[in-house]
C-alpha cells in the first residue's frame, strides 16, 4: 500500500508539473549592466534546481571525503570488537567442551575489546584452575576491578577455591561477598562445601537445612548431609549427658527418625546409661522406619533386669514382622537378659531358621554364638560346642 501511495503522488507530482509549464508564460530578467539576460520561468526554474544539487553533490562529495578517516578508524573497531566478541565466545564454548587450553587462549584474544576484557579474565581464571594453574588463575582474577564486577569476582574465587580445597580462603571470600550484602543460595552451596571439609558440622548442619526449605538441595543429598552433621556433633556430646540430650531435643522430628541419627543416639544414651532415653528413640524412629539396625540396636536398651516390657513391645512387632530375623535375635538377647532360657532358644533358633544365607552372614554368627553361651549357662556343652563350631565355619 505504501508502495502504491508513493506511486500516485509521484505521478500527481508529474501531471502538475506538466501543467505548470504548459501555461506558465511568464518570463525572468536579469540585469547586470551592460547586460541583459531574459529567460522563462520554466528554465529558471530548472537551472536553479540543477544549480542546488550541483552544489549539493560538491558538499556531500567534500563531507564524504573528510569523514573517511574517522569512518577507518570507525571501522577497525567494529572489526576488533567482533573479533573479541567471537574471541568471548569460543572461550565460553571451549570452557564448558573442556578445552581448557584453548579458552584460556580466546579469553586472552578476547580481551582486545576493553569493554569486556574482565568478564573474559573470569573465563580465563576458571580455565586456568581448571588445568590446577592457581598461580595463572590469580593473576587473571587481579585483573577484574571493576566494582560492577566485584560481585562475580568473589563467588567465582570462592567456587574456586573451595574446589581447590582451600575451605578457609573460600570463607574468608564469603565474609567479604557477604559483608557487601550478597546471600544468593549458590553463596551458601559454597560455604556449605567449605564447612563440609573443615568439619564444622554446625554449620553444615544450618546451612543443609536453609538450603532444604528453598528446595536448593536435592532431598537425599540434604538428608545424607544433615546425618553426617548430626552424626558427628552427637559423638562430641557422647561423653556429657546433658549436653547430648539437649542437642538430640534441639533437632526436628524427621531429623530424630532418621535410621542412622537414631541408632547413632540410642548408642551413645545407652553408654551413659540412659537406656529409656535410648529406649523412646528406637521405638519413635521404627514407627517410620523399620530398619535391622535400629532392631538390633533395641536389645542395647534394655535395663539390666527390667526387660519385659521390651519383650512385649518387640512380640507386639512380631505380629506385623513375622519372618524378621533381627526381630527374632533382639528378642532372643531381651529374653536372655531375663533368664527366660526357652524363650530365648526359640527366639534365636527362630532367628537362624529367617536370616537369610549369605546376607544375613554376621547375623547368623551371633545367634549361634548366643545360642552357645545360653546353652553353656544352663550346663548342656555338648549343645555349646555345636554352636561354636557351627559360628567359626560361619565366620571363616
């Protein structure tokens, strides 16, 4: 339509013209003595029209030519700044290829253009730790100083070094990224791994949980990570009583159910003779999870002599778990603590006859060994020998 509308006025333009010609008369004088000169209109017309593009075209002609060097120059910059643009990206390319090398190399080209010469020194640093140069990787990361990159500067020397196992130089980063207010999650990852290798299992532990409620962590790696925190900082407790059951109170309820917390704290109670304490632990976290280790583990909290409501919590399990060797042992131990020898028997007999060959290998061992103490104190050697011979081939 544009086209079409630029058509018809071209051509109303034309038919005007035309027509102003045809019945334009009149004339034009000019006097400049002694001359005369007399034209039409029309021609004067058409002479001062050609006059002006003639002059025209001489300016445009003389603009053209003294622009030419700052049109070179012009054009040699926006030849060095594509080159250095395609430097950037082959260096980001050849960075995540894994072609160290070779991104160092284009970050170096890449650096032509001043305007992103320190986002391309960040690419080079990262290849060159990548290649375990940490000296060159310093060098790049001095040359980014400008405070609008600060920011990247610091979480990248911080990836960097954590990666390199430099866990306190990578804090110490941190404190100064957070100091200028930065608490982005991928921040936290960091200080995570950082504590991680120094073992400061609290914060590992806080951090694992912050980054769990922003589902910034995959929930088995946040679960195994809290374990080995709690895990540890339950062993520095093993000693102090008071000091073991107020951490064990200050952890959440999933955290207090998980199969290896709650056999790690049910052990450590048991050893300062808190067997009830270790007593409600097993039996809230099997609620959850019912696990050989925590069934195992529930014989150790029993009270020398005050077994038996034990031994009717586990023959209560036994009713939704009846072919659970480890069930059966746990009860076999309860029972023998109490002299219940016939029970006992059973009970570890019923254990040999569910465990499973080769699986439940070291299960097998300790109820034959069980079975030949149990058959020594009530005077029948012949049983007992049978049993130790029959743990040794096992063992062996």
């Amino acid at each position: 339509m544009r086209l079409l509308f630029w058509v018809a006025v071209l051509f109303g333009g034309a038919v005007g013209l035309a027509l102003f010609t045809q019945f334009n008369h009149s004339n034009v004088v000019l006097f400049y003595p002694p001359y005369r000169v007399e034209l039409s209109l029309n021609l004067a017309l058409a002479l001062l029209l050609l006059a002006f593009f003639v002059a025209w075209t001489v300016l445009s002609t003389i603009r053209h030519i003294s622009e030419m060097p700052r049109r070179a120059a012009s054009y040699r910059e926006r030849s060095r700044m594509s080159k250095a643009q395609a430097a950037l990206r082959e260096a980001i390319e050849n960075l995540f290829a894994g072609r160290f090398a070779r991104a160092e190399r284009a970050a170096r080209d890449a650096q032509a253009w001043p305007e992103q010469a320190q986002t391309a020194a960040l690419i080079g640093a990262r290849a060159a730790h990548r290649m375990q140069e940490s000296d060159r990787r310093d060098v790049w990361m001095a040359q980014v100083t400008d405070p609008e990159r600060e920011q990247a500067r610091l979480v990248s020397m911080a990836e960097l070094l954590v990666d390199a196992r430099d866990a306190e130089g990578a804090l110490e980063t941190i404190a100064q990224l957070q100091a200028q207010g930065g608490r982005q999650i991928h921040v936290q990852r960091i200080a995570l791994r950082a504590h991680q290798h120094l073992k400061n299992w609290s914060e590992v532990l806080r951090l694992a949980r912050s980054l769990e409620k922003r589902n910034a962590l995959h929930p088995v790696l946040a679960l195994r990570l809290k374990q080995m925190a709690v895990e540890a900082m339950l062993e520095e407790r093993r000693h102090d009583a008071d000091a073991l059951l107020y951490f064990w109170k200050s952890l959440s309820t999933d955290e207090r159910r998980a199969v290896r917390i709650a056999e790690s704290a049910a052990r450590y109670f048991s050893a300062l003779g808190h067997q009830n304490e270790a007593r409600r632990i097993v039996e809230d976290a099997l609620k959850v999870n019912w696990d050989s280790r925590l069934v195992q583990r529930y014989a150790d909290c029993a009270e020398p002599g005050r077994a038996l409501p034990q031994i009717q919590q586990a023959e209560q399990w036994l009713a939704q778990h009846p072919n659970d060797a480890d069930l059966y042992y746990t009860l076999g131990v309860l029972c023998l603590g109490q002299q219940l020898w016939g029970k006992a028997q059973s009970s570890f007999e019923r254990a040999l006859k569910y465990a499973e060959p080769e699986a439940q290998r070291r299960l097998r061992v300790r109820a034959h060994l069980a079975l030949a103490r149990l058959f020594e104190d009530t005077e029948r050697p012949e049983d007992a020998q049978r049993h130790y011979r029959e743990s040794a081939m096992l063992a062996a």
